[in-house]
C-alpha cells in the first residue's frame, strides 16, 4: 500500500456563508498554508452578501442575536486546541470565548439602556429606540489575532448591524479559522463575511462603497492609507471610527463604546389617547 499523502488545507473567503476561493484565483502562502488573496471583486461580492443579510438580522429578535452569539461561543470553545495549534495562546482563546458571552449578553439590554420614553409637553407618547448602522466594514488587528478580531465583529453584529471584515494578511488563518465557527453557530449566511488578502486592495474598495454605511479602522497602521480611506469614505458620509492613540489593551473591560458607535437613534412621537 503506498504511503498516503497529506492533503494541505486552502484557507479560503467567507462570503454569504460560504467558503469560495479568490475570483481571481490568487493565493499566498502564510504557516505553508495557501490562503485566498481577495480582490476588488471579492469585496464588492462581499458587501452585496452583507446587504442582503441586513433586513433578517437586523429584524431579528435581540434575543435571538443574544442566543446566536452565544452559541458562537460554545463552537469557539469546542475548537479551542485548533486555535491553539495555530499559535494562538491558551488564555487568548479564553479570553476570546469570553469576549463572545459577554457581548452576548447585550443583546437583549442596548434598548435599554440606550433608549426609552422621552418627557414632551404635549399629550404625546416621545420614544427613542436605538438602530443598526447598516453594513460595516470592519479592518482587523494584527494582535491580537483572535481576541483583537472577536473584539471588532461582536460588537457590531450584536447591535444588528452586518460586516465585511479585511482580515490582517500576516494572520488570516485565525480570522478564516473563525469563519468556520461562525458557519456552524446559526449565524445567518452573510452577516460576517471575511476577506483576507491584501489590505491596500480590499480596504480602499470598501471604503469608496456606496452601500457600506461605516467603517472601522481599528487595524489600519498607516496613517497616510487611513486618511485615504476616510478621504473615501466621505463620499458618501459613512461613519468612520478611528482607533485610539496608543496601544490598545483589548484585555480591558471593552465597554460600550464601539457597540453605541455602530447605532443610530430613532424617535417616534404617538399621541396618546384621551
């Protein structure tokens, strides 16, 4: 019997729920793995895919996106030694998990905190409700490699919104490898949608996107490919949200701050009646 030869895993796109290669068929080696070089196409590809997710996720129950959150956390854990086969730490899976959870406990509480019964004069009920954004594209840390990105997606899906995600090109195994979790924890098929590859090439398409209604900088080092991308951005006056000065400590209580970036707030007026 002749001696089996191993076959090499493609990391490949994640687009609408599915795991397509490259339009263009390019490839880069990262850890002897091939991995898909995504293209102009592939990120407009992307953003129609999270468009087309919008109105069920972000119709859907908080409680629903809670529980689905959730679940994502459970998958996380249950492939937790391939994280860490893949030169992630221990305690940054960990940490990842709980990152997961805690977002996932939001869901069902923003409303909440960040809306409710506004005092009018008049006899009319006055009531501000928080909204998603829309479709956000996301460029993600380089470190760290999953909690960093963990960090960026949950926020922004939590609060219904849907994203494109330029993943870093030195670590796109982590960010595909979350993909497949993401595909087997209920999430809709095109509410996370991960690009890797270059992102010089992917992030100025998806800034100059007319249907992208915000972008996250938060991975963008180089401060002259951010003021393109806000250049472009302002084309269509998405909102932009720029990472802090300094290093980021994403061990810290993360707040609320990136989920109330990624909302708007809606305010109906009903009079009440006699």
């Amino acid at each position: 019997m002749s001696e089996r030869v191993t076959v090499r895993k493609t990391y490949k796109l994640f687009i609408g729920g599915k795991f397509p290669r490259s339009e263009s068929g390019r490839s880069y080696l990262v850890q002897s793995s091939n991995v898909s070089l995504a293209s102009r196409k592939d990120a407009r590809d992307a953003v129609v895919a999270a468009r087309a997710a919008v109105k069920g996720w972000a119709g859907a129950t908080a409680y629903n996106r809670g529980q689905i959150l959730y679940r994502a956390a459970e998958m996380l854990e249950g492939r937790r030694e391939q994280f860490v086969s893949l030169g992630i730490g221990g305690d940054e899976v960990d940490a990842a998990v709980d990152r997961w959870v805690w977002y996932a406990g939001w869901a069902d509480k923003l409303a909440q905190v960040y809306g409710g019964a506004n005092p009018v004069a008049g006899p009319y009920f006055n009531i501000s409700a928080p909204e998603p954004t829309g479709v956000v594209a996301v460029v993600a840390p380089e470190r760290p490699a999953l909690l960093g990105l963990v960090s960026v997606i949950a926020p922004a899906i939590v609060t219904g919104n849907t994203v494109v995600v330029a993943a870093s090109p030195s670590e796109p195994l982590a960010a595909v490898t979350l993909a497949e979790v993401l595909a087997t924890s209920d999430l809709p098929g095109g509410v996370v949608n991960v690009l890797t590859g270059a992102i010089t090439e992917t992030a100025p398409t998806l800034a100059s996107h007319l249907d992208v209604n915000a972008i996250d900088l938060t991975g963008v080092t180089d401060a002259s490919l951010a003021t393109e991308l806000e250049v472009k951005a302002a084309e269509n006056l998405k909102r932009v949200l720029r990472p802090a000065a300094g290093e980021t400590d994403w061990t810290a209580d993360p707040g609320v701050t990136r989920m109330t970036a990624l909302l708007e707030t809606k305010t109906v007026w009903h009079p009440k009646g006699v």
